[in-house]
C-alpha cells in the first residue's frame, strides 16, 4: 500500500487503512505529503514487510499511530515520538522491532499509551524511562527479548495504569515497592525468571484488579499484607515455588473471583472463605477496555485446555489450587459459587467426600478432583451440571455406582473414574451388584443361625480324632506309672460296686411305680 496518491489531500487529517494486507515500501520518489495526519491506523491482517514509509518523517501533528502486524524491520523509532509531540497512543505490535529499547532524547508527557508486544527486543529497559514517559498509562512490552531486572523508576510513573512485562527474559527481585503508582490495575508479569518473595512490592498499590505473577521461580509466603489489595479480582500465583499456608487476610479480598494457586508448596486446608460468592459490577473505563484484549486464564487438565480470552475479568470465576499440598475436606461452601467456571483441586492430598453442595455450580465447565484421597459416593445430583465439559475423579478412594450416563456426564470416559477400586458402573467395566471376591464360604448353610455357622463333618471328624487322643493318653499315663494304675482299677472297683448296691437297694421300689 502506497499513500502517495494522498499527497496532495491538504486536509487529511484522519486515514484507516486497516484490515488489509499491507505492505511498507519506502517511496520512489521526493515528493512529500502536503498533509499532517492526527490519526493513522495501518493494522495489517497479513504480515506485510518493507522499510517505514518515508512519508512518516514529514508528520509533525499525529495524535494516533497504529502499525501492527506489518512487519518492519529496524530498530524502535524513538524519532516518532521526537518528532510528534502530540502524539498519544502508539501501537507497533508485531513488528519485527529489535534491538535495544530506544527513548526519545526528551520527555515526552503527552504519550499516554505505548505498546510494543510481540517483537524482538533486547536488552535492558532503560532506567530513563520514567522521566522521559512520565504521562504513560498503559504500557504492554510483552513477548520480547528483554532481560536484566525490572527498572524500579516504572514505580515513579504515579499514571500508570496498566503494566505489561510478560513473557520475557526479567531476572532478579521484584522491585521493592512501586511507591507512587497508586492507579495501577492490571499487573502482567508472568513467564519471566523472576526470583525471591514477592516483599512489599505492590504494598501501595490497592488499586489493583489483576496481580499475575504466574510462572516464575518466586519464592517464600503469600504475603500477608495481600488484604490491602481491597479491589484485586484476579491472583494468578502459579508455576512458583511458594510455601507454607495460605494467609488468614487473603480472606479480606471480597471481591476476588479467580485465584490460582497451582504448581507450588502450599500446605494447610483450603478454606472456605477464599473466593466472593457476590457478583460485583466493575467501574470500567477507557484504559480498562484496552487493557481487555490482554486478560487471559487457560485451564489445562490431562489433554483438555479450556481457554478464556477478552474482557474476563468482568465475568470470569475460578479456583485452581491443583499440584500443592492441601489437606482435611473440600468446603461444602464452594457449592455456593453458582457463577463459578473453573475448579481444580487436583493432585493433593484432600479427604472426605465430594460435597453434595457441587450440584448448584450451574455454570461450571471444568471440574477436577484427581489424584487425592476423596471418599464417599460421587453425588448423582452432578448430571444437572448441564455446562460441564470435562470431568475427572479418578485416583481416589470413591465407591458406589457411577452417576447415570446423561447429559454432560454421557460424553465422560473410563479415564475419568480410574483407580478408585470401589466404583462401578458405565463407563467402568465393573457391574454394580455383580459378588465381590471374598473369603471361602462354607458348604452347608443348614446349621446357620443369625450369620453363624458350623461345618459339622469338620466337627465330627475333629471330635473322633480329639477323643482317641483322650484315650490314648490316659493309656500311656497308666502304663506307665504304677501308682496312678492301681489308683485307677481302685476307681473303677469302687464305682462298679457302688451302682450294684444302688440298684440292688432301689430296683423293689421303682417297681411299684411301674419301671421294671
């Protein structure tokens, strides 16, 4: 695309271009436009290429400068921001930039918006940069190449509204506070190498609705100071190495819908008071629906990957505490989170049974309860679950039949109930009903009485064998000693005497009553 044929439009002040697959080629020829462009918006939906428009160096006037996806390479045009003055929002995503991080040689404090994702730069953030952008509100330098420490001058930038780092190479502690940016809202700091507790860093900043520090290698305690994020919506904590318990202020967030916890150390009980069950309006403005198309939570579990993209922190609720250490019983009161979409408690140790509660998460798409030490029944109330889309219990100790194949739960295979030895039913091979391997029963049950029973051929035979042993030893025990022989016939005389002379002296008179 050429704008050459637009040079001679001295009133030009706004042009929209986007939507096409645009091409940058410097120009063939002197001329220069006689118009100065307030806005320009160029956002390619191919990946055009080229060198910059030479035109550019002739604007004085532009207020509104979006270039993504057209794919110039070369280094950031700090010129742009020189040269313009007024210029506010600037968008260079995608754009093959690489190499340092350049910044106008002045201050500029009329650029409220800067974004530069999805490029190639290098480096370190200039420590410059908070005096020479001191107006910026919203900053995304996501997916680069960037790496040192994060520069704490961004804390002076008291505008800021919205800080996007992520996906880079940041190392080292967090900074220590961000003492004047009381305005930020959305924090994105994830996928970096970030180590150490995360300290007093954003102790200023109640502002906040989003914290994402996900997928670093910070280390230590939830801080405890976290309730003075009074308007936090979003924690993502995950793919860290945090300890120890969740603290008892985190229960002062009342309006934090979606909290994930995963992949760290954490121990104790999950508490039941962690996640608002209010559905609470959120103030937006300009910034915040900027900010919208970088708001992200994705739920992977096994081969299903649930992802929500947008505006979800008007909407979205949920729960990941998968891989720690949790123990005791799910709260019974998670099942009064009716607007809850995620629900991850995976791979700990949790016990008890499967909250009744469960079935009023109407709105539940993902629910996970594997790998832990759950007991009990499933609850057959889950087939009202009619917006669950995947489901898995397996590696518990849960018994009893599977509920009904309908609905949702008709598309959920063997996979999802494996490994808990006591269930049966579909899809499980396992009948309910069918006899269970038990010890040997006996084959006569004509001497039962109340469950009890005796095998009387085994009686018999055990008797006949205990009696000759009775003989045999009282035999031997004659035979052998003399004395308890003689004793013995002594006994036996006697007792034969004493019933001749019992029967001699009654025999008349039993014959008078008839026995003869």
């Amino acid at each position: 695309m050429s704008l050459s044929p637009l040079y001679n439009l001295s009133k030009l002040k706004y042009f929209d271009g986007s939507g096409n697959e645009i091409y940058a080629e410097e120009d063939d020829h002197n001329l220069s436009p006689k118009f100065q462009l307030e806005s320009l918006y160029l956002r390619s939906i191919g990946q055009g290429a080229g060198a910059l428009h030479k035109f550019f160096y002739d604007q004085f006037s532009l207020q509104y400068l979006d270039l993504t996806n057209i794919q110039i390479k070369g280094e950031f045009p700090n010129w742009l921001i020189e040269n313009n003055t007024y210029l506010q929002y600037l968008h260079l995503d995608n754009y093959s930039l690489s190499g340092p991080f350049l910044l106008p040689k002045n201050s500029h404090v009329n650029l409220l918006f800067l974004s530069i994702s999805m490029n190639h730069f290098q480096g370190q953030i200039p420590l410059e940069i908070g005096d020479r952008l001191p107006g910026l509100k919203v900053l995304f330098m996501s997916d680069n190449g960037f790496n040192g420490s994060i520069p704490f001058p961004l804390g002076n930038i008291s505008s800021l509204h919205v800080l996007d780092l992520s996906n880079n190479s940041f190392s080292g502690h967090l900074p220590p506070r961000f003492n004047t940016s009381s305005n930020l809202r959305y924090v994105y700091l994830s996928r970096n190498k970030l180590q150490g507790p995360i300290a007093m860093t954003f102790y200023n900043s109640y502002e906040i609705f989003v914290l994402d520090l996900s997928y670093n290698n910070l280390t230590g305690r939830i801080p405890e100071w976290i309730d003075k994020l009074s308007n936090l919506r979003f924690l993502l904590l995950s793919y860290n190495n945090l300890e120890a318990e969740i603290p008892i202020q985190l229960s002062r967030l009342d309006q934090l819908t979606l909290i994930d916890l995963s992949h760290n150390h954490l121990s104790g009980n999950i508490l039941s008071w962690m996640i608002s069950t209010h559905n609470l309006p959120l103030k937006k403005n300009y910034y915040d629906s900027l900010s919208s198309s970088q708001q992200s939570f994705e739920s992977t579990t096994k081969n299903v990957s649930l992802s929500y993209r947008g505006s979800i922190v008007q909407y979205f609720k949920g729960i990941d505490f998968s891989c720690n250490n949790f123990t005791g019983e799910i709260p019974s009161e998670i099942g009064n989170l009716n607007m809850i979409k995620v629900l991850n408690l995976s791979h700990n140790s949790l016990t008890g049974p499967i909250p009744p509660t469960f079935s009023s998460l109407k709105e539940i798409e993902s629910l996970d309860l594997s790998y832990n030490k759950l007991n009990g029944e499933i609850p057959p109330r889950l087939t009202e679950l009619f917006s669950l889309e995947f489901f898995n219990v397996s590696h518990n100790n849960l018994s009893g039949k599977i509920p009904a194949r309908v609905a949702q739960f008709a598309t959920f295979d063997e996979s999802c109930y494996k490994d808990n030895p006591f269930l049966c039913g579909e899809p499980l091979p396992k009948i309910c009903g069918a006899a269970m391997p038990s010890s040997p029963t006996p084959t006569s049950t004509n001497n039962e009485d109340n469950g009890y029973f005796m095998d009387m051929e085994v009686f018999y035979v055990t008797f006949g064998v205990a009696y000759i042993m009775v003989l045999l030893v009282i035999g031997a025990v004659l035979y052998i000693n003399p004395y308890w022989r003689r004793a013995w016939f002594y006994f036996i005389e006697v007792s034969i005497n004493n019933c001749y002379y019992f029967l001699v002296d009654n025999l008349p008179i039993l014959s008078k009553f008839g026995f003869s």
